[in-house]
C-alpha cells in the first residue's frame, strides 16, 4: 500500500518520530515492519509505529489504554466471566489485557461468527457464542460500531440481565451509548472508552518523545466537547 510505504519511510528516516494507525491498518501493517514489540507479537495487531534501535517497530498501546481505564475505574477483573461484543479492532488488545487482569472466562459473541473464529486462532481458551445467544457474565464490553446511532438494534435480551454488572463500551462519542443506558437503567455501572483512548495516546506520546504527560481532570474533559 503505497501510503503505509510512504509512512515507514518517514520514521525510518526519522522524519517523524513516529505514527498511531487505526482501523483497518492494525493488522495490514504488520507485513511493513522490521520489528513487533510483544504485546504486538501477541496481538497481531499494531497501533503504534515507532523507531528502535534503527528498525521500524510495531507496538500496542491499546492493551496499556483498556487496563488502565479498568484500573481508574476500580474494578477488579479477578476470576470475572467477560463477554465481548464484536471481534474486530481493538478486540485482541482488549483480550490478551483481559487475560492479563487474570479473568476467568472470555466469550466473543460477533454477528459475523467466522471473524470471532479467527481470533480463536490466536487466544485458543476463549469461547465463541452465537450473536444473541444468552451467555452469563460480570463484564460485558461494546467493541462493535452499534451505538453510534440512536436507531442500532443489539437484538440481545438485556432484560435478562440481573444488576451488578459492569457494562463496558469503547466508544466514547456520543458520552453515552444506547448501550450504556441500557446497562445504567437496569442498575448496572457503566463506562465508556474515554480514559481507553487517552492512555493508549499517553503511552504512544511517551514511545515517541520520552516524556510522559500529565493526565488530569482538565485533559479528560477535552473529549467531552
């Protein structure tokens, strides 16, 4: 791909220090790198392009972006039940930081049930369920596009749902989702991917320039506007 040529290029020539890419470049890009970090390795899914070492490397900033938006949140993910919505994206990050937050079970329920099959050839234990099939958890995270519309139609049966769960969505535009409203109004806590998307650009800032900013009240405001 001729733009992802130009762009490794710039850092290999360290005209840039470096670039996040987004959907669908995560994985497309892998082939153009010299070097995956492990979390990339991992993954097989690349945001952050960085020099190291005088080679062009892949990173994931989305794993440190969700674990610590859990950790700001004070839940405590230990031997929890997760359920995934959707399994594109930013998905594999959200799994192996799942794994890593030592849950004990991972479902992935995605309307396209071959995708979710892919990623089981990269987490084996997960557990690949039918869109709308009932499925018991503490955790249920949003990672499809649906939410963006006031209209989308989940098609699941939320009112199943005893309270005390925490619903999780990555989108953080609109404030709140269709799908955190639900969560609210059945008595659940909820929280969308604010704090995600600002950590994972905290951590990239930090690869490419050695600094470490600040995070406070007045940065996670900026994205309410």
């Amino acid at each position: 791909m001729e733009g992802l040529d130009l762009i490794i290029s710039q850092v290999k020539e360290k005209k840039i220090n470096g670039i996040n890419v987004t959907v669908p470049f995560k994985k497309a890009v892998i082939p153009y790198l010299e070097e995956l970090s492990t979390e990339a390795q991992n993954t097989q899914s690349v945001n952050t392009i960085y020099l190291k070492n005088n080679r062009v490397t892949g990173h994931n900033t989305d794993i440190f972006g969700f674990e610590t938006s859990i950790q700001k949140s004070k839940y405590n993910l230990n031997n929890k039940e997760v359920l995934i919505l959707g399994a594109g994206g930013v998905v594999p990050s959200i799994i192996f930081a799942l794994i890593k937050m030592n849950v004990s079970k991972i479902r992935i329920c995605n309307r396209t049930k071959e995708k979710a099959e892919n990623l089981k050839k990269i987490f084996k234990n997960i557990e690949i369920l039918e869109w709308g099939e009932s499925s018991n958890f503490d955790m249920i995270i949003n990672a499809t596009s649906l939410g963006l519309k006031t209209t989308d139609n989940f098609n699941l049966d939320f009112l199943s749902i005893s309270e005390n769960k925490f619903f999780y969505d990555v989108i953080y535009n609109p404030v709140e989702t269709n799908f955190l409203k639900i969560g609210r109004k059945l008595g659940n806590t909820t929280l969308n991917g604010k704090l995600m998307f600002i950590y994972q650009a905290h951590l990239a800032f930090k690869i490419w320039h050695g600094l470490e900013p600040d995070i406070d009240e007045n940065v996670t405001k900026l994205l309410d506007k």
